[in-house]
C-alpha cells in the first residue's frame, strides 16, 4: 500500500507546481507515465494522423498532452479541444478540399460586377498596385474557407483562458517570420493559432498574432518533441508524417528547387528531434508512398493508411494501454470538460467591425443577417462572412465572440484585413484566333479595377485592348444612399478595327476602318442577395461612328464610295442574370442577358438625313452535366433598323462557335438568329498550368439577313466543331477542326472567349 502511496504523493506535489492537465485521472491512471502525442505537419499527408488516433483510440491509449505543427496543429488541436477520432474523420471526409483553398467564393454568390470581369479577362491572373508598386497576392491559394472551418470546430473553446484547459492539454508551434524562431502557443485564440502554424511559405500568407508574423512552425520545429517535454511529458509518442526529400528530376524548374529547399530545412529540424527521443518513446512514420501535402483530395485513402499503419505496431502500443474502466473514465472526463465548455453560447451583444473605417463598417452592416439580440447561430455568421467574402478585397475575413461578463451576452466581432496588393487590381489577357490558312487574329488586354474609391464603395474600371481591335473603356460606378442597393454608373466607350465585308456568297468585297465612341449613364438595380443573381439598367447613350472605305473590290457596294458618320442619341435598357458556376467550360447553371435602345440618328459624309432607330440584342446559355457529360445549349437574336454599311459587323456572325466554318463577320445583317448544342466531358488529366482539360464538339445553326421578308428556316446556314479545350490561366483554350456546308472545313486555334 505504501509503495502505491508515494507515487500518489509525488504526483499531488507535481500538479501543484506544474501544469495542471485538463482531464481528471482516477488514482490508478496517476501511477502511468504522462503520455504526449506530437504529430508533425506535412500538409495533406497529415491527413494521416487521423488514422493513428483511430488506432490509439482502439488500443486504449490515454494521451495527456498533445503538441502539433502545421497540419498535426490542426489535427491535434481538434482532437485536443474534445472532437473524437471518428468526428474528425467525418469532418474531414465531408469537408470540399477542393473548393476549400479557392481564392475566391463558388462564382454563382459573386456579384454581377465581379462575374462580368471572367467574360472579360481570366481572373486567374491578377497582379495589385499600391504606393508605387506592382504586388502579387501573398499567398499562392487563399485561407479564408480554412479559417471559417477551423472557427466552428474550436467555437466551444473561445472563453478558455489557456490550452491547458482543454479537454486535452495542447500547444501549437508557429515560426516567427522577423526573427526565424518557433513561437509555442499556449493561450489565446485557438481557432488562429491553428492556422498560424500551418501559414505554408508561399501557399498560405502568415498571420498576425499579438503583434507577431507567424509562419508555418515546420520552418523550425516541424516535430516538435522539446515543446511536450517542456510541458512535463515522460513519455513521447511521436507521429512523422513530413514530405520525403524529392528526386533529381523534380530540381529542374525553380518551383522544384524551392521546394526542396523547404523541405530540407523541414527534415533537418525533424532529424534533431527524432535524435532527442529515447527508448521509452515511440516515432511512428506511416509509410504515404507518392502521396504528396497537395493531395488534400486524397483524405480517406492517407487516413486509412495512417490507420493501418498503426495496426502493425499494436504491441508497441499496449505498453501505453491501460485497462477498460481506466480508459473509460479518460474518455468521460474528456467529454466532461467539452461539454463544460461548449455549454456557454449567448446571444449577440454587439456587432463590431474591425480593420475598415468605421463608415465602411457601417455599410457593411448592413448586409449582414445577424443583429444583436439574436442567439449566436453559427451558420448565419458564417453566410454573412461569405457575402463580405465576393467582393474580393479582403484576404482574410474572420469572426470572434466574446463573452461579456456584465449581461451575458456575445459580443461579436468580424475581423478584416484588406488585401495587401490592392485596392488596384490588374489583369493582362489574350485574344488569338487562327484558321492556318492564313487568317488570324491578335488582341492583348489589360484591365485595371480600382475599389472603394470612397467609403460608400464607389469603383473605377477601365480596360485597354491592342491589336486587331484598339479599345479605351471606363467606367464609374457609384452605389448610391446608405439605404438602397441602387447604383449610378457612367462609362465611355471608344474602339477603332477594321472590319471585313462580304457578299451573299461569301466573297470579300471590301475592307473598312471603323471608329467610334460612346458615352452613358445607368441607373441600376442589383438582382439578388448583393446583386449575385444580376443586375437592371436603365439610362442615356450617345455615341459618333465614322466608317472609312479602304480596299473595295469593283464597284460595289456604292454606299461605300466615301466616309460615312452617323450621331445617336438614345435610352437604353440592359438586364442581366448569370448563375454559371464558371465563365469557361461550365459545368452548370444559366446566363442571359438583353439589352434595348431606342433614339435617333443622323447621318453626314456621302449619306444625309436622321430618323429614329432601334436596337434589341438578347442571348441565352443553359448548362446541365451528367456524370462527365455536359450539355452547353446557346441561342442568340439581334435586330436593328436603319444599320449602315459597315456598322453590320455588331450584328454578325463567323468564327468558332459562332457558325463554325465561316469566316469572323461573314455573315451579317439587320436580324440575326442562331443557336448552338455544345457537349464536352472534363478528361481526368491534371497539366496543372490549366483548371481542365476538355474534350467535345458544336452543332450550330443561324444566319442574318437584311430584310425581314427575307427570314426563313430554309436559309438557315450550319456548322459545327470537333474540339481539345483547356480552361487555362490566361483564357480558355481550344484546338479544332470546323466545317460548314456552305463555308469551310479546316483547322482553328482559338484562346479566348468563342
């Protein structure tokens, strides 16, 4: 009885002077050496530690401590805050890893204004200006779904004073970016500190805590075994899990190189703590193969793995094990402890802002659901966080409650931190077009969007093109009084090309320079939550067009013997609705949209005269997949009254996916009529230089006339594509052989928007 007294004892004067673990131990669990899990990061590889506290879970073996960096951060933290393995494995396998690290919300919730932009420029390339300089984003994917994630599983410990009070005892290990040091943290917020310890130089931009720039831990300490000696640990169960040193052939490309150097100076540190462990200890290092951190889709099969693995070392393992009741009341004081902390939700006190002005903030508010007095309701916060999210200018959006001793309630706070490259954002794009047969085509183009100009959220886009097109756009948009989603925006239009004419049957008659430019202003109405469905316009428009003769073959057509200008003045109406779930090769959802103008014009140059006009466009696009099978069905329709040579080209069409096999503006006229079946299927090839690869084909039938009576379902032309498309960083892609009866069958390459 005596012998069994002492350690007790001994053990009474420890917990005094040192940490107290959360978990109460029965006397018998006292007599047992303290027992610490340190699991290393390796991004999705961490996946696997899952597995391993599965097994530990099956072995009955009672963790008192637990360390982590980077992913084993974020793995041990969750399990240390209360979650059980098989919850963390039903979290993780639910969890959209995929979607999760996109630099941007799902395309569907984005504003209108914010998806018009993928019509005009990829939104894969994007570059900031700020104070001079030219900035790129700080990390290569964004966090903020990861931080969301992270916020909701650890809510129930937002009150704790230290990690020590967790159901488990836990520190995260973290590199502070000024000084290259680790940094444990053991107290504060821990939702942020598990993602400040997994800020992956170039993958993820660190964190700012406590006036701190914290990086990725496993920079300086990737299996951190000191960190839970330090704690009070006898004994260590280490998890390593890190990526392996790669091969030769992977250091001939500066991404390859820089990798490797991370992950040199990641083995390095994890080779000096494997060194300090001792016989007692365990180092477990689940055997991943090829799997790499980036195979985050690739979850259930690294837990499985990291299972398995421990299931060979049983042995190794009942030498930590203890008996049933004992590990039944581990478990229980656990669940205990979570309960006690999950028991303390409120309601919502106030709302605060931080990290924008305060006039900001107040028109922010505004589109927020949760209002103070509500019960704190966890998934409404988290949709309001994902409508401050589509606007785009701000690369960290996070929340905390905090509890208010006074009344109770939570007082809740959003946290925002704008870009660092913006407000001035940039985007470069490319138009190339070519038949091989000697007609082709070349635009680049530069966009610059500017926000928040003013706090009321007024914007300023202007877009230039070079080549076969030379265009200046811009345009202000001002959302106009705090109490209204109406909008006022203003725009002017100028562009200069030379545009193709040709007769009925096909032949090139003519070639003839057009300039022009326009001018208006809109009243707006956004659609939807924040305008994420679409917009309506209404408004005034002005513009002067001038068309030049400048090779005409014989005599016709004698409308073009000399320069040609027209003036219009009009009111205009626009409405559209896009829900597509991407600009390039979508897989689902719709688009349409219609514009009206009504005016007069005048004329001057060899024509005289004015009268009234009319002008109505409208175009349609529907998408629906099946399995691997896409279905993208277009249909467009135009008419105007009163089109002078030479301004046809706005209501014509040629080129691919425009009546494949014609010639760009070959067909043209005062009413036009077309429609298109596309079908492609996504190959399961991963080039990373584009989002996908695809395969597929169009029929496509249309025509344009230049009388009504002229219009008829037998003088509708055909033609239709066999295509490789590829979804790529600077604009869809597509290599393809086109035909059409009365046109051509050939060979088109074509980067850009059909």
């Amino acid at each position: 009885m005596r012998s069994r007294f002492i350690p007790l004892l001994f053990a009474a004067l420890a917990s005094l002077l040192g940490p107290l673990p959360a978990v109460a131990q029965d006397a018998g669990a006292q007599a047992r050496p303290r027992v610490a899990l340190v699991l290393s990061g390796g991004g999705a590889r961490g996946f696997a530690h899952v597995g391993v506290l599965k097994a530990l879970e099956a072995a009955r073996v009672p963790v008192d401590m637990i360390v982590g960096t980077s992913m084993g951060a974020i793995i041990g933290g969750l399990y240390a805050s209360g979650m059980k393995a098989d919850d963390l494995e039903r979290e993780i396998l639910a969890v959209d890893w995929g979607g999760l690290f996109n630099s941007r919300e799902p395309r569907q919730l984005l504003s209108q204004r914010r998806k018009e932009e993928d019509f005009e420029l990829s939104p894969v390339l994007q570059l900031g200006f700020r104070n001079g300089e030219f900035l790129l984003p700080t990390g290569a994917v964004s966090s903020r779904s990861l931080e969301v994630l992270l916020r909701r599983y650890t809510l129930s410990t937002r009150h704790l004073e230290s990690f020590d009070q967790l159901p488990t005892p836990f520190r995260a290990v973290a590199t502070d970016m000024e000084t290259g040091r680790a940094v444990v943290m053991d107290r504060g917020d821990l939702s942020a500190a598990l993602r400040a310890s997994m800020s992956v130089p170039g993958v993820f931009s660190p964190l700012s805590i406590n006036d701190r720039i914290l990086g990725d831990g496993g920079l300086v300490n990737n299996l951190p075994v000191d960190v839970a000696r330090a704690m009070g640990a006898e004994v260590i169960i280490a998890v390593n899990i890190g990526t392996p040193l790669a091969g030769r052939d992977t250091l001939g490309t500066v991404l390859g190189v820089t990798t490797q150097m991370v992950n040199i100076l990641t083995e390095q540190n994890v080779q000096a703590s494997i060194a300090t462990l001792t016989p007692k200890d365990l180092l477990l290092a689940p055997q991943l193969g090829k799997l790499t951190s980036a195979d985050f889709d690739k979850a259930e099969e690294l837990v499985k793995i990291g299972n398995e693995y421990a299931g060979t070392v049983r042995e190794a393992l009942a030498l930590f094990a203890v008996d049933a009741p004992r590990y039944a009341s581990w478990v229980q004081a656990r669940s205990t402890q979570a309960l006690a902390n999950a028991d303390r939700v409120g309601r919502i006190g106030a709302i605060r802002f931080e990290g924008v002005s305060e006039e900001r903030a107040a028109r922010l508010a505004r589109a927020l659901e949760a209002e103070p007095g509500q019960r704190v309701d966890v998934p409404k916060i988290e949709a309001d966080l994902r409508k401050l999210a589509v606007s785009g200018d701000y690369e960290r959006i996070d929340y905390t409650l905090t509890r208010r001793e006074d009344n109770g309630t939570e007082d809740l706070t959003i946290n925002l931190r704008e870009n660092a490259w913006g407000p001035n954002y940039l985007r470069v794009g490319l138009d190339l077009r070519t038949d091989f047969q000697g007609q082709g085509a070349f635009n680049l183009r530069i966009s610059h969007n500017r926000h928040w100009l003013n706090e009321s959220g007024a914007e300023w886009r202007n877009r230039v093109q070079l080549g076969e097109t030379l265009g200046l756009y811009s345009e202000l948009y001002q959302p106009l009084t705090n109490s209204s989603d109406r909008f006022v925006a203003a725009y002017v239009d100028t562009s200069l090309r030379r545009v193709e004419l040709y007769n009925d049957v096909g032949q090139s008659i003519a070639l003839i320079q057009r300039q022009g430019i326009q001018a208006g202003v809109d009243l707006g109405w956004p659609m939807g939550l924040l305008g994420n469905v679409g917009d309506m316009r209404v408004g005034l428009v002005a513009g002067h067009r001038k068309v030049t003769p400048e090779l005409i073959a014989g005599v016709e057509p004698q409308d073009l013997v000399g320069t040609l200008n027209w003036n219009e003045v009009g009111v205009r109406g626009a409405v559209i609705a896009d829900q597509l779930d991407f600009a390039n090769f979508p897989s689902r959802g719709y688009r349409a949209e219609g514009e009206v103008v009504l005016g007069r014009r005048s004329f001057s140059g060899v024509a005289t005269g004015s009268g009234s006009f009319t002008r109505l466009e409208g175009t349609a696009t529907g998408v629906k997949t099946w399995g691997v099978h896409t279905l993208n069905m277009g249909a467009r329709f135009a008419y105007a009254s009163q089109i002078p040579v030479g301004a046809a080209d706005e209501y014509a069409l040629g080129g691919f996916q425009q009546l494949s096999g014609y010639r760009v503006g070959q067909v043209a006229g005062n009413y036009l009529l077309f429609g298109r079946a596309t079908y492609y299927q996504r190959l399961p090839y991963n080039v990373g230089v584009a989002r996908a690869l695809f395969v597929g084909g169009s029929i496509e039938a249309g025509n344009a006339w230049s009388e009504r009576q002229d219009i008829s379902a037998r003088s509708l032309r055909a033609g239709g594509s066999l295509f490789v498309g590829a979804d790529t960083g600077i604009g869809p892609l597509y290599l393809s052989v086109v035909s059409a009866p009365k046109g051509y069958t050939g060979l088109y390459l074509f980067l850009g928007r059909p």
